[in-house]
C-alpha cells in the first residue's frame, strides 16, 4: 500500500490517509489481518507530523476499519463494518448526495451517471479478486 | 498568560538594534506537543525572535515565557528544557567530531546514546575528523545529533536547511520527524524558523508568517490550505464583469481568470458557476504560495 499526500487538495492530511487506507481496505490492497504500516516510518517516508498519522490511525480505528494490537501494531479488522446498518447508510447518503450534486454540475445526466457507478463498482470488484488471486498464489 | 503550560508565549516582544526595528509588538502561543513554524523572509525578525527565547538577546519590550519560565530571569533551568540549531553552526575547530560532541554532551542531564550512534551511522559522519573541516551540511548534521540526543522538550531550529543540498535537506527533515518526535505524543515541541516552506509543510501544524517585525497571520496549516484556494475560469467569451471582492488576488488573461480566494471560495465559485464557465476548477495553495500571497498582497 502505498500513501501519496496531496496538499492541494484542500482535505486535512490526516482525511488524506484516513481515504486512501479505506480505498486500499475496500479495493483489497490491503487485506483483513493485515498489519498498516509503523507510524514513525510511515510519518519519515511520507514527511509528516508523526501526531498527524496518529491522528489518521486513530479516526481509523474509532471508524472500525482497524485495531491496535498492544505491542504488535495497527492491523485491517476482519470484519471492518462495527457500524449499524442504518449508520453505514447514513454515512453513504452523505457521500452519494455529493457525488450526485459534483455530476450536476458537471452536466453527467442520471443515467450516465448510474451506468458510471455500476462501472466502477466493476472495477473495484476487479481489483479485488485480482488482489485474492495473487493471495491463493502466494499461499 | 492564557495558559500556563504552553511550551512559548511570545507577548508583545520589540527589539531593535539601534534604530533599526527587528522585531515589533510580536505574540504567539505554541502549545506543546506541536511543530509550529516561524515563517519570513530574510531580515523579517525571525532570528532576532529566536534569540530572545534562548536568552541571547534581552526583549527591550515585552516577554517571553518557555513553558512558563522567564528565560532572563531563570536561564539555566529554561537551558536545560530546550536544544537548539542555529542558522550559523559553529564548533571548535580543533576538536574531532567525537570530542565535539562528548563537549556538548557534558553539559546535559541525559543524552541518548542509541540515537547518536544511529544518526552517525545514517549520515556516514567519521568521529575523528576534525571540526574545523567539516562542510556546511555535515556541520548542521553533527548540530542536529547534538540538538536531538539531549531529548528536551523543545527543540528550537532556526533556518536549519538553508544553504544545503536536498538531500541532506530531506535527510535533516526525516530526523527531526524519526528521532526527535519519538516518545510520548503530543510532548515534544518543535519551533522552526525557515522561508524554505516546502520541506517542512507537512511536518508544521500551526505558523505565523512575519514580516517586518511583525506578525501577519497565524493559522493551523490544515485550515490554512482550506482558506486559501485558487480558482481558475475560463470562459467562451472575455469573462464578464463581476463583482470579485471577495478575491485576495484577480489576475485577467483573455478568456480566462484567476483568482485567489481567502476564506470565501465557495461563494465565488457559485459566483464564477452562474456566468456559465467552459472550465471551472480549484485547489488549494501550499503553506508556501499562501506566505508568497501574503506578502505580495
């Protein structure tokens, strides 16, 4: 898994890296049980405030998507949704809306729209058996 | 004092060499467990501001307080809390690197001996070369070690990478990030002083950029980047007249139109959106390009 800040984004760099591991998480870069990075080489590689990564790793884990380990580590849960049902909704209508008011002004109609989101959910579906594949080869 | 535990409380502070005015009517607060970056350009005050925190120079109006302490009054105890990197290293010039450093060593209550061997180790750095030697890189590298192994709880760095070459530039950032952020969280505070904004972007929290003597904007640098963006139109025909106050900057070329927005970017890019742009996009500008705004401004 590899980390890239952006600071033009105009997104707290701790969101950055609280986004990208969750893509990683949901795309099968990184895998249930896998441990995330330390944060003090993570923090060198990466040029930040190590308190910033802290901060990341901590939003992470109150979020579900990791745990600590005393001693070990952070490392992907293996069932990272401790969210109820209507919580994870909740959660999805508020990136949905934005995604469907960004398509409105960038004058995607509805059905292209759709047809994009259906892709994409392809691709990531994709990626992931790809990343499970590559796992049984190694196994 | 707001808070006694802040780790520097700059009130007021004026000084000037002769008539000549470095630094006026100067406050900040750095909480601990921070990186908070003094930011200006050369002849801005930022050493003369440092100086006075480590008792260099006595603040003619004003004080300063490290973490609570009067550096005039109580100099050795507010020593023993703070290492420093000057802008300008300078050694013994007839001691080895190894005797330099057991030197500095001995004035200190503790020095971690693991760490030192590990920087030395990093940066290739020989003990027994003389002091007097050493180029300017390895120089900041021995003052770096030096800064680090006493492990306070401020550490003071004043233009530290100015004059090196990016790779020791980058090797000098990792340190200070690796070694000296180490232990407890949020205990270690760092204060940097550096126009070479860049490199340190994403290490600093909170900075106030001088200018002239004087304190010009002190934000978090995550809101920092939140305020100021830059938005860019281009429109199918010359942009119509629009009412852009709300703009830091408008910069007009043909068909297109560049703004800097502070704080209130979202209303000009509604603004910009109901004149029907061909192009429209926004991103943010660095701690970097907000301090050069600022200061053209």
């Amino acid at each position: 898994m590899i980390l890239r800040i952006n600071f033009k984004s105009g997104m707290p760099i701790y969101l950055q890296l609280v986004d990208q591991i969750k893509t990683a998480a949901a795309s099968g870069a990184l895998r249930p049980g896998e441990a995330l990075p330390s944060i003090r080489p993570l923090a060198e590689e990466l040029r930040v405030n190590r308190n910033t990564v802290a901060k990341a790793y901590t939003e992470l884990e109150s979020l579900g998507v990791i745990e600590t380990l005393p001693g070990r580590g952070c490392f992907l849960k293996e069932n990272h949704s401790a969210l109820r049902k209507e919580i994870r909704r909740k959660l999805l209508t508020v990136e949905i809306d934005q995604a469907i008011v960004q398509a409105h002004h960038l004058q995607v109609p509805r059905e292209e729209f759709l047809e994009l989101i259906h892709e994409r959910m392809h691709v990531l579906a994709d990626k992931r058996r790809a990343n499970e594949d590559y796992k049984k080869k190694e196994v | 004092m707001n808070s006694p535990t802040s780790a520097i409380q700059i009130e007021n502070l004026s000084y000037a060499y002769g008539r000549a005015e470095a630094v006026r009517d100067l406050s900040l607060t750095v909480q601990p467990g921070r990186c908070y970056g003094l930011f200006g350009r050369n002849g801005a005050g930022k050493t003369t501001t440092m100086k006075c925190l480590l008792n260099l120079l006595r603040p003619q109006r004003g004080q300063v307080r490290i973490f609570g302490l009067d550096p005039t009054k109580e100099e050795v105890a507010v020593k023993r809390l703070l290492s420093y990197v000057p802008d300008q290293v300078a050694f013994y010039p007839w001691m080895s690197v190894r005797e330099t450093l057991d030197y500095l060593a001995s004035f200190r209550p503790h020095w971690n001996r693991k760490t030192e061997q590990e920087l030395f180790e990093h940066f290739g750095l020989d003990p027994a070369q003389r002091a007097g030697s050493l180029s300017k890189g390895q120089r900041t590298q021995v003052a770096l070690i030096a800064a680090v192994c006493p492990e306070t709880d401020l550490l003071v760095l004043d233009e530290p990478t100015s004059g090196l070459d990016p790779i020791v530039r980058r090797e000098f950032i990792e340190t200070v990030i690796g070694a000296y952020q180490e232990g407890i969280p949020g205990k270690r505070t760092i204060l940097v002083s550096t126009h070479l904004i860049t490199e340190f972007e994403g290490l600093i929290d909170q900075f106030t950029i001088i200018d002239r003597g004087q304190a010009v904007l002190t934000l978090d640098s995550d809101q920092a980047r939140e305020r100021y963006q830059r938005i860019r139109a281009r429109f199918a025909q010359s942009p119509p007249e629009l009412d852009l106050k709300a703009a830091l900057h408008v910069r007009r070329d043909g068909r297109e139109l560049e703004l800097i927005a502070n704080g209130a970017g979202l209303e000009l890019l509604e603004h910009l959106r109901q004149h029907n742009p061909e192009a429209l996009s926004t991103e943010s500008l660095t701690l970097e390009e907000i301090f050069v705004a600022i200061l053209k401004s």
